[in-house]
C-alpha cells in the first residue's frame, strides 16, 4: 500500500464533506439530534396514567378506594364522572386511558363480608401499556381486599389491624433491581441509541458519497489511476469511520450529561469495540455502493437494511431472549446485538473483558469479514 495515495483520497474526500453543508449535517448535527429527540421522546416507563373514577356509591369506603389510586405517583386523576356516558368519547378520544367503576353499595356489601365486583375500563390502544396498568390496578385492590378483610375481623374478631396484616399475606416478597434499580428509561434506551445512530449513519453516509461519485462520473478518476482497491477502500471509508468515532465520543457524553446515566465499565474495551462496529457499518455502506447506482436506491437500501435490523433485532426494544427463534437466530447475525450487549455491560453493569469477549471477537470478525467482501467485490472498472 502507498501511504501518500491513501492521504490523497482521505484529504480529497474530507473536502468533499467539509464543503457539503448537507453532508457536514448529517456527520455530526443528524446524530446528535437524533440522540436527544429519540432520548427524551422513547420512554417504556409507564407513569401518570389518565385516569377518571366513576364513584355510584359516593360512600366513605369508596372514596377511600378511589383515593388509592388518586394519590398513586402511576396515575394521573382527571376527576370524577357523573355518567357512563362520558366514559366512551374521554376514551376514544385519548383523554383517558383507565376509568373504575365503583357500583352502588360498594359499602355495604364489603360491610356485609360480601365480595364487591368494580369495573376496570382500559385504552387496549397499546396493549403492553395496557398490561402493565392492569398490573397496577390489581395490585393497588389486592391492597385495599387486604385492608378491607382486616377492617372486618378486627371489627368482628377483636384483633388490631396490626396484627391481623401480616397473617392476611403470609409471603412476603422483597424484590431487589440489580444495575438499574430505579429502572429507568433514561438509564437503558440512551446508551442503545449510540448503537442505533452507528449502525445506519455510517452506512448510510457512506453508500450515499460513493454512489453520488458514480452519478457525476469522478469515480472514473479512480478506475484510471495507479490507486489499488485496498488503497481506495482504506482511503475511502476512513473518514466516515473517523468521523463516526468522533460522533460515538460526543453522544458518550451526552448520554453521561444529558440523561446522566453512570458508565462502570472499561472505557478502552468500550470506544475499542465501537471502532470494529463503526468499521462493519461503514463497510455495509461500501457493499451497498457496490450494487446501486443511484443515490435514491443506495439511501432505500442502506436504511432499509440497517435501521430495520437496529430497531428490532438489536435488543433495543425487546430482549433477545424473548424473541423467537428465528428472530434469535437473526439478531445474533448483526452486529448491533454484540455491540448493544457491550453497551449495556458497560454502562449499567460495569462488566469487562472476561464477559464481553465473545461479543468484542465477533466485533472483530464482522469488520474483518465486511471490508474483505469489499475488497473482493469492488473492481477498478465499469460495471456492465
């Protein structure tokens, strides 16, 4: 390889960038506001519910059942209803995600040691939302049964209330959130979206500029001068891994600053990892170039078969292990899946080499694999 070749295509390309203010944008200000937009927006936690009571008894224990769930940090109250006619435009509408329905002599069947039915009506709109708000209204009238049961023997029986709460839930469950015990969105989506933007940004840059030289024809330049295909590989892709370096730094700091999310592992196992992922992505931009001729079809394909794959097999939504087989098995073929585990050991888990080697080789072994497909698909010549 000759080094003043390789500089000469580094420096030419670099200028092509530095004097596109569309191509300066997308290197460094599309990643960053890609970061905050998604960061601040993309949240799985599941508080301040709209909710609304629909209260027929209008008694001391309803209310008292009412206010369980108004004064819960999950739900956000919007006030009584006075009709069930007002329920369905609140929910259609989006106003309300969650009514209760508390029916007529609420209070003197629960008086009576009968059993009393409430209504629960939710918006099924989102259904893992939906779940989750189940979830909470369950475990808020498993609370108030609880009481209401040791209200009625200890009216009956004697027996303090106090005495009587332990013997109603003889197990008691004490759960304990390892790496993220607030469990926080702002702790575990921010730092997959650096694995997210790396993987389709690169590539996506990439393909466009080498695809954009077929269209205005420098590309023969190229296919006419001494430069070997190494040597234009090396030379081309280079930037866009520097550039790609660069951006992994400033969105790193984001995600510390910004979000504070604590990092407790290796910070050289860690930017040494995203070096081979931001060299396989930019290398999938180079095989797209290789195909397309057009910049229409290099940004169709590049997005289509990077930011698909980040988004659903990378475990940035849904844990690989809860995927199916054959969506395990595909997710464990890209590269985001290695690098988002990586991401998540460093960040939250503070684990190192010992751990995370398997996902650094295969790191290593895509870039390795990827920039040898270029090499063998790139020809210094027209293709036909």
């Amino acid at each position: 390889m000759n080094a003043q070749r390789i500089f000469a295509i580094i420096h030419k390309e670099w200028r092509e960038i530095v004097r596109d203010p569309l191509s300066l944008t997308m290197a460094f200000v599309m990643p960053v506001a890609l970061v905050l937009l998604v960061g601040f927006g993309m949240t799985f936690d599941v508080q301040n519910v709209p909710l609304a009571v629909l209260d027929r008894d209008g008694s001391a224990l309803s209310r008292d059942y009412a206010h369980r769930f108004i004064d819960s940090r999950y739900f956000d109250f919007n006030g009584y209803l006075a009709d069930q006619r007002e329920i369905s435009p609140l929910l259609s509408a989006g106003k309300l995600r969650a009514v209760i329905i508390i029916p007529e002599q609420f209070e003197r069947t629960l008086r009576a040691a009968q059993p009393a039915t409430v209504q629960v009506l939710l918006d099924g709109a989102f259904p893992d939302r939906a779940r989750i708000v189940k979830g909470y209204i369950s475990a808020i009238t498993g609370a108030a049964s609880r009481d209401s049961i040791a209200e009625y023997l200890s009216r009956t029986q004697g027996v303090t209330t106090t005495e009587l709460r332990p013997l109603l839930q003889p197990i008691t469950l004490e759960t304990r959130y390892l790496y993220n015990q607030g469990l926080k969105s702002d702790w575990s989506v921010p730092p997959k979206l650096l694995m997210f933007i790396l993987f389709f940004a690169p590539a996506f840059m990439t393909s466009l500029r080498v695809v954009r030289e077929k269209e205005l024809g420098t590309i023969f330049n190229i296919y006419t001068s001494p430069v070997t295909r190494v040597e234009f590989l090396v030379g081309k892709l280079a930037p866009y891994v520097a550039i790609a370096m660069v951006n992994l730094l400033i969105l790193w700091g984001i995600v510390l600053e910004v979000f504070d999310v604590p990092f407790r592992g290796s910070v050289p196992l860690f930017f040494g990892s995203g070096l081979l992922y931001v060299i396989a992505t930019t290398c999938i931009g180079m095989l797209v170039s290789v195909f397309v001729r057009t910049q229409v079809a290099a940004m169709v394909i590049s997005l289509f078969i990077t930011f698909v794959p980040a988004l659903q097999y990378s475990g940035l939504e849904i844990p690989v292990a809860s995927m199916g087989t054959e969506a395990q098995v595909i997710a464990h073929l890209m590269p985001a899946m290695h690098f988002t585990r990586i991401i998540d050991g460093s960040f939250l888990k503070g684990v190192g080499l010992a751990v995370l080697w398997p996902d650094l080789a295969l790191l290593a072994f895509y870039a390795t694999a990827l920039f040898g497909g270029c090499f063998l698909l790139f020809h210094k010549r027209v293709r036909q």
